[in-house]
C-alpha cells in the first residue's frame, strides 16, 4: 500500500470515529455554520465536537502548517482530506474568511509574529475577520478609494467608509485598505489589520431583496490603528503603502472562494427536484430532468478545472487569470443551480414565510445568488479579465 493509500485509509476511519452523524447532514440554515470569533457559541453538541476535533487535528487548516494550527498535510494529502470528507458529507468545522482569505496572505507577506499569532488565532477559530475593501464610490475600481490614514508617529487615525463588509456586525477584526499616501494612486494603499472594538468603528446591516443582511457599511471615524502589536507583529502586512501588491493576491483567494460556493454542489438540487415529483404525484417533467442533465455535465466539468488549476499551482504553471475564471464559472453556475430549484419548486418556490419552505428559504436563497455575480468582482469585469490577460485580445 503506498503512501497515499494508506493515508486514506487512516483519514477514513479517522472520520468515521470523529464526525458526528449531525454533522454529516446538508446546512439547512445559517446556525449549521460555525465562524467562530469571541462570541461565538455552538449549536449543539455535535457542531461542537466536531470542530473541537478537528481543531486537535489540525483539520480547520489541513494545509497550514503545524506551528501555525495546520495538519501539514501535502497538496495530496489535503485533496484526499476534501475528497473522503465529501463522500460522507461531511460539514467544514470552521467557516472563515481568515481562513479563505487573510491567512494565505499571511503565509505569503507576513512576518513571523503575525504569522504565530494570527494564523493560529484563526485555525482555532478564536477570531473572526471582515474584509475592508469596497467603498461608495469604489467598487470594482478599488484604487480609487477614499479611506485615509493620518500618520500619527507609532499609529495612524483613520477616517473613512466601506461598503458590502460581509459580516462586519459579527466580525471581531478587519483587513483593511486604507489610504496612506494620497499622491501615489497605486503605491499609496497600506493593508491594516485592527480590532472592530475599537473606538470609533461602527457598522450598520444593509437589508438585501432577500430579506437578510449578510452586508454592512462600515464607518470609521478618528479610528487609531496601531503600527505595531508586539515584537515582529506590525499592525500592517507587507509594506506601508505597497498594500496594493497584499489586496490583488488576496483578491485572487477571495474569487476563488466564491466561485466555491455550491456552484458545482447538485445534491440539493436534486432533493429540490425529488420533492417537486413526490408532491405531485408523478414523474419529474421531462424539460426539468434535461436542465438537471445538463447542469450536472457543466457542474462536473467545473469541478474537473478545478483540480486541473490546483494541480498546475502545485508545479508552478498556474496563470495568474484563472481564479477570475473559476469566480465567473462558479458563480454563473451557483445562479443556474438556484434557477432550477425555484422551477422545480413551482409556485411554492415562490412562497416567502410559511413553514414548509423554512420561511422562503428556496426564494430568499435564490434571490442572494445575484449578489455572487457582483461581489469579489462583477462578471463583467471578469470576462474582461479573461478577455485580455488569457485570451489576448484587444481593449476597447
């Protein structure tokens, strides 16, 4: 037996023994996910237990090294993780965006002190991040942002807004673009990490068409955001005022999450179909079962360029472009797979409170999924992205 396949094997049985039966159901509302942070608490027994050994092991970050909160495990091992966890279905223990997305910036720009307190901050699931980016008046062109530092010696005040901060409410800490240096549009932008807590910072939910309020604006005013939070921990990765160069590559970890988000998963999609048959007493409509087919070929192969883009990062032959291809991919599909729910559904799909859609879970989701098309990038300025830097043809 090699390596690998005895590695599976330990992994298999692994988890068997250590995820409760609870936590191999699909989420069914927002309290099945766990974030983490200060306040957070479980919702049950089972959530706990599962993420407590998944903590011990290493789990919440496979990836990670040790020393950081990691398994350590190898690009192999870590993808025979994901793949045995899949075939149960098992849930993630931890849901973070240090996780997604400010942890492989740390492990890229930041110092050693960041690294031992922040990486294993997150790894155990003791703070949870917001993501500072977006304001009023700069969306996708972000180097156009207004947020400014005032140098202050050993800190900076900040003033400001941001705007779409998913979760800011929840957050206990942000990552943070802000202004340093107002006559250099590019080299001028430092990336800041400082304690939502802080005097100053306030936040207020931005209800959406679906009803819920995953967005905040995010204000900030004669914020003080240290230089430094100990030896070889400033309070800024990478260089003052090259933040620019931490928020692209970060920006690449964002898009690949979203792209992430269910948009190849068809498990409940077809419950959704099932149901819809059971109900009316018949077979599925013939069109309904085509689109299901056809979808699950375009989900498959997505999930097949996938592996193919992390294969080619393990050997260094990625292109930079491609997490704006698996964003726009993965998005569009999610929209797709919330399409044919809803037409499955029929006319309950359209239902807004009653019990027996979980107070319009299928419309209120269906209705969020446009928001993927625009966050972390629209597709539009993705197929421009793809248009000019993998295909190589010209600017308008």
């Amino acid at each position: 037996m090699s390596d690998l396949e005895s590695f599976r094997e330990e992994t298999r049985a692994w988890l068997q023994s250590n995820c409760p039966p609870e936590m191999r159901q699909p989420v069914r509302d927002e309290d099945d996910v766990y974030w983490g942070g200060r306040s957070a608490t479980f919702k049950n027994d089972a959530q706990k237990a599962w993420f407590e050994a998944c903590v011990a092991k290493g789990y919440t970050v496979p990836a990670w090294p040790k020393e950081y909160g990691g398994a350590g495990l190898s690009p192999a091992e870590a993808k025979v993780l994901r793949q045995e966890m899949a075939a149960i279905g098992a849930r993630s223990p931890l849901s973070s965006f240090g996780i997604w997305m400010l942890g492989p910036a740390l492990l890229h720009f930041g110092t050693e002190g960041q690294k031992q307190r922040f990486l294993n901050e997150i790894a155990r699931g003791e703070i949870r991040w917001c993501q500072g980016y977006s304001e009023p008046g700069s969306g996708s062109d972000l180097v156009s942002m207004q947020t400014f530092g005032e140098d202050k010696g050993d800190h900076w005040v900040v003033n400001g807004q941001k705007i779409w901060t998913s979760y800011a409410d929840h957050a206990d800490w942000i990552f943070c673009l802000v202004r340093t240096d107002k006559e250099n549009k590019y080299q001028g932008i430092t990336f800041m990490l400082f304690d939502m807590a802080g005097e100053g910072v306030s936040t207020k939910p931005i209800k959406l068409i679906s009803g819920s309020s995953p967005f905040c604006e995010t204000f900030f005013d004669d914020v003080k955001v240290p230089k430094s939070y100990g030896e070889d921990c400033p309070g800024y990765v990478g260089e003052i005022n090259r933040g620019w160069d931490v928020a692209k590559y970060l920006l690449g970890h964002e898009r690949e999450m979203i792209s992430g988000a269910d948009g190849g998963n068809t498990g409940a999609l077809g419950a959704a179909m099932s149901r819809h048959a059971n109900k009316d007493g018949g077979e599925l409509d013939p069109i309904l079962r085509a689109d299901l087919a056809d979808f699950d070929v375009d989900a498959l192969a997505y999930g097949c360029m996938g592996e193919k883009f992390l294969d080619e990062i393990k050997v260094g032959k990625a292109h930079p472009a491609q997490p704006n291809m698996m964003k726009y991919a993965g998005t569009e599909l999610n929209k797709r797979r919330h399409e044919l729910m809803m037409s499955a559904g029929g006319s309950r799909s359209l239902e807004w409170d009653s019990e027996e859609t979980g107070g319009g879970k299928p419309s209120r989701n269906w209705l969020r999924t446009k928001a993927n098309s625009i966050e972390g990038g629209t597709s539009e300025v993705m197929l421009n992205v793809i248009s000019k830097r993998i295909l190589d043809l010209p600017g308008a």
